[in-house]
C-alpha cells in the first residue's frame, strides 16, 4: 500500500487527489482536460474559443465516446472511456477539440464534422489521421472489470478494470462529513473480481 493514513497524518491530504480521482473523474467538469485544451488553442491563436472551452465527463453517455458542442465550447466525453486508457481518453479530447476549431475557423460556412477543415485541425492538433468514428468498440477483454471497490459505509461499489494505486475512500461518504477529505472509516474495500 503507498499510503498508509494512520502513520503519516501530515499527508492526509494526499489522498483526496485519488478519491477524487475515483469518483468525481467520471462526472462534471475537467479542469486538467480543459487545460489541455486551452493550452492547444492558445498555440493555435483561437482566444475566443480559449475563453469557452470546457470539457466535462458525462456518465449518461453510451456507446458514444465524445460529443463537441459549438458554439459553446463543451466537450462532453464518456467515462467508459477510462477503461480503455488515458491515451484514449486524450485521443478523443483532441478529436472533439478538432470539431471545435474546424467550426471555429468557419463559422459562417457549413462544414462537413468530419470533412477536410475537421482533418486540418487534427494535423493542428497532433492527431494526423484521426478516425471519423465516434462509437467505442470496446473489445470484450478490455471491458472485463477485475477490480471492485466497496464502501463500507453506504454500500456503494465502483468496477474498475484496473486497481487504484494507494488507498482510496468513497467520495460521497467522505463529502458528506468531512467535506470531500479523505478518511479512513470510508475506505474502500478491495475485491478481486474473475471471469
Ligand atoms: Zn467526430
Ligand atoms: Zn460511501
């Protein structure tokens, strides 16, 4: 275990990055995924769209991996999408992103989503020859769940394909009395799940 709460208390804090990580990485807005975002748009002199970006997970999401709203600026993604990787997640930020800049770059002109001003935006932003498709195709394997994590307290459980690093406590428990701080009673217990 890398954390252990009762023998270091001066870095209790330390987990609340993973509890967060846990749970609240699959609902509402990004700050680090938005980050990227307007650091990418800032290269690409897209200021007025630097000031609307905003990424944000959306747990209702199915089988689609990502969503791009313009003129807004939101990017909706798939939560579903951490089972894959972070790789994955970022490939499909980009490909939403390069929706945002192609509409951005024309918006008086109707474009085709995944037309030539889509792909010259994705050469701008990286990801040269990106795929059109916007459905995950996980493969069975990948979505296999090894990994279940119980809370002891509100009977809540979370699957996940990897396991967490370090000690993780529900989010909800721990908002509910300790304001979204880590602690102990609330840590999650670990189940290895097979198939
Ligand atoms: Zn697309
Ligand atoms: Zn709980």
């Amino acid at each position: 275990m890398k954390f252990s709460f009762l023998e270091s208390p001066e870095r209790s804090v330390a987990p609340v990055e993973t509890v967060l990580e846990a749970c609240t990485r699959l609902m509402g807005h990004d700050e680090k995924l938005t980050e990227i975002c307007v650091k990418l748009l800032g290269e690409l002199e897209l200021n007025d769209l630097v000031d609307r970006v905003s990424v944000e997970w959306n747990t209702r999401m199915r089988s689609c991996a990502g969503r791009a709203f313009w003129p807004t600026g939101l990017i909706q993604i798939n939560p579903k999408l951490t089972l894959i990787s972070d790789a994955e997640v970022k490939q499909t930020v980009l490909h939403e992103l390069a929706h945002l800049v192609a509409y951005e770059r024309h918006p008086n002109r109707t474009i085709k989503s995944h037309g030539v001003e889509w792909q010259r935006a994705c050469v701008d932003l990286g990801i040269p020859g990106e795929r059109a498709t916007h459905e995950l195709s996980l493969p069975t394997r990948t979505l296999q769940r090894k990994w279940r994590y119980d809370c002891p307290k509100c009977e809540k459980s979370f699957e996940r394909v990897r396991r967490f690093k370090g000690v993780v406590a529900c989010y909800d428990c721990c908002l509910k009395t300790t304001g979204g701080r880590y602690h102990e009673t609330f840590r999650l217990n670990e189940i290895r799940m097979s198939s």
